[in-house]
C-alpha cells in the first residue's frame, strides 16, 4: 500500500512498483489516518508511507500501525536536513527503512530510486513483524555514562562499527551507552544516504558526551572520539609519518556495498591495529563486512555481531557468522558493556 498526500506522486509509485510482476498495490490513502485505518483492514505486506502529508503525518501513522497492526514500514518522502530528525523518529518508532524521495519528484525523478525502494520493499516484507512492535524498546532507555575503569595496557585500539538497514537504533543506543571516559576511537559505518549523516551525527551528540563528528581525509583520529563514515566516499585508514592513524577515501570498490563500505573501514583497520582491533556488525541485508570480519578474524583481532533475536534483518551477522568470523553473537543491548569488559 501507498500513502502520499500527492495525487499525482500516489499514482507515479503506482505504475512504477507495478511494472515489477510480483508487487500488487492493493490501496493507497491520502494521509496518516487513512493509511492507518486502511493498513489495519486491508494488513499489506509493506506500507511506502511519505511523511509529510496534511492533517495526519507519517508519524501518527506510524504510532498507531505499531500499536494496533504492526506491519513493515519503508519511508519515501522528501525531507531536508532541517526535517531530516523525523526520520529517525519514524525509525525509532518502528519503520524500517527509508528511501529519499528527488526533490520535485515528478516521474522522471521519481524513477531515480525505483531500484533502491523496490530493494528495500523485499526486505522489509520478509521481516518479523513482532520484532517491529519491539525493536526500539532498548533506545527508550536511560543512557549510561558512568566512567569506567581501564587499565593501563588496553586489549583493543579501536572500535568498529557496521550496520545497514535496521541498525540505526542500533548504533543510537550503542553510543549511548558506552562510558565518559572512554580511551579509544570509536568508528561507524552506517548504510544511510549522504545528506542524513550529519544529521544523524548532530542526533547521536544531543545525548552522548563524546564528540562525534563525520569522517574527513587526513584527519587523525582521537581516543574518547566517534566517528560516522561520510557516506558519499568509501573510507579507509591509514597510518602517516607521524604514526597517526587518519581517514583517506579509496576509489577502490567493494562487491557487497559501497558509499560506505564496511569492508572497506574494516580491512584497513585490521591491516593497521592487527589484534588490537575490534569489530561488530548490526542488522542489514547482504553481506558488507564479512570480508572485513574475516581480516579482524585473521589477525586475531575481536569480532561481535548482533544476534537474529535483536536484528530487525539478520543478513549481515548471518553471513559473517556462516564463514565462521563472528565470535559472539549477542543482543544488542549487551553489546555496549561486552565491548568495555573486552577492553579491560
């Protein structure tokens, strides 16, 4: 089912989800209310849902779809930076995943993301719809920032984060919950379109005291620092003259993903802190960072990944737990003090 205040824009993802045979639009609605009363009776498979509509938004649709008649949600709507924090909203309260619809979006726009929505439609129906109505109950929880007691010679120099569709709380909850005093960077790639980045980053520091800043060539990083890969380039680390650790782009290109690879960060950091390294891959589809996992693995580095329980899509833990990378699985809401027991 559609919803899309937009008669016309309601029309065009019509025609063009319906020129895929195995995709049939039962219904479309006018604005969140309809798209609620609509989705409880008619219970489609997925919802594309735009979130700024007249009277009842995205947000009220999702509220009540989650409470009422959990169903997987994909967003495409047309928000800028300034609105892009409903996003993540929509996200924390339940939708999967989201699709940026082209500025303007008449039918030649529109066809831009036919690829990526229809993508993302396929994973979302294949989600657990319990997992929908509980998936962000750990992001509703107090953050904890209590100072932590490190020794001197700690067992890893750097964090890694990975994750794609269904991670984001993930990582929100992640970094809200690792210590104040926290002696290592922390670096993140998250699957996201370039313009939510900073957005994303801006969210994380409203609760996190560390700074967290986006990835830029040749900046060093810094211990107690977090880091979003800028998902414009695919990102690696390299090691200078001054034996700082800094950020450079590669041109190179990775079979699973790109913009930004996760094998990609992955790899150089193995290649550069050995068994000082130290991995974790969250919910997403596909296989970005096994190959990654598997040189942390290789240079007997440590590597977590979120269980099937906790993940929205198991994909990228599963595929790197098959070839025999991961070595512990776990929810995600005992990531955050695993990782400080393993530094320790």
């Amino acid at each position: 089912m559609i919803a899309d205040d937009s008669g016309f824009m309601r029309l065009m993802v019509k025609q063009m989800l319906q020129e895929n045979e195995e995709i049939q639009v039962i219904d479309t609605a006018a604005n969140g209310k309809e798209a609620f009363e609509k989705t409880q009776a008619l219970r489609p498979d997925v919802l594309v849902l735009d979130m700024l509509m007249a009277d009842y938004d995205g947000l009220y649709a999702i509220q009540n779809i989650m409470q009422h008649c959990p169903t997987p949600i994909i967003l495409l709507t047309s928000l800028d930076t300034k609105q892009s924090n409903q996003v993540f909203e929509a996200l924390q309260m339940g939708a999967i995943d989201f699709v940026n619809k082209p500025s303007g979006a008449f039918s030649s726009k529109i066809r831009n993301v036919q690829s990526e929505l229809l993508e993302k439609i396929y994973q979302a129906k294949g989600v657990d719809v319990t997992k929908i109505k509980i998936k962000n109950i750990h992001t509703l929880q107090k953050s904890n920032h209590l100072p932590h007691s490190f020794g001197q010679n700690l067992a890893y120099q750097v964090i890694l984060v990975g994750g794609s569709t269904g991670a984001p709380s993930g990582v929100e909850y992640i970094v809200n919950n690792l210590p104040a005093n926290l002696p290592i960077p922390v670096i993140v790639a998250q699957h996201m379109p370039p313009q939510f980045i900073s957005s994303f980053a801006q969210r994380l520091s409203k609760k996190c005291p560390m700074p967290i800043t986006t990835s830029q060539e040749h900046k060093a990083l810094k211990a107690g620092h977090i880091y979003l890969l800028d998902s414009e380039s695919n990102w690696v680390l390299s090691r200078v003259a001054s034996d700082e650790v800094v950020f450079q782009k590669t041109t190179q290109q990775f079979k699973a993903y790109n913009f930004p690879s996760i094998d990609a960060l992955f790899s150089s950091a193995a290649a550069i802190y050995q068994q000082k390294t130290l991995g974790v891959i969250l919910s997403g589809m596909g296989k970005d960072g096994t190959l990654g996992m598997g040189k942390i693995h290789q240079a007997q580095g440590m590597t977590l990944a979120q269980d099937q329980a906790s993940s929205i899509i198991f994909g990228m833990p599963r595929a790197a737990e098959e070839e025999g990378f991961v070595q512990h699985l776990l929810p995600i809401k005992e990531i955050p003090m695993f990782m400080m027991s393993c530094l320790a």
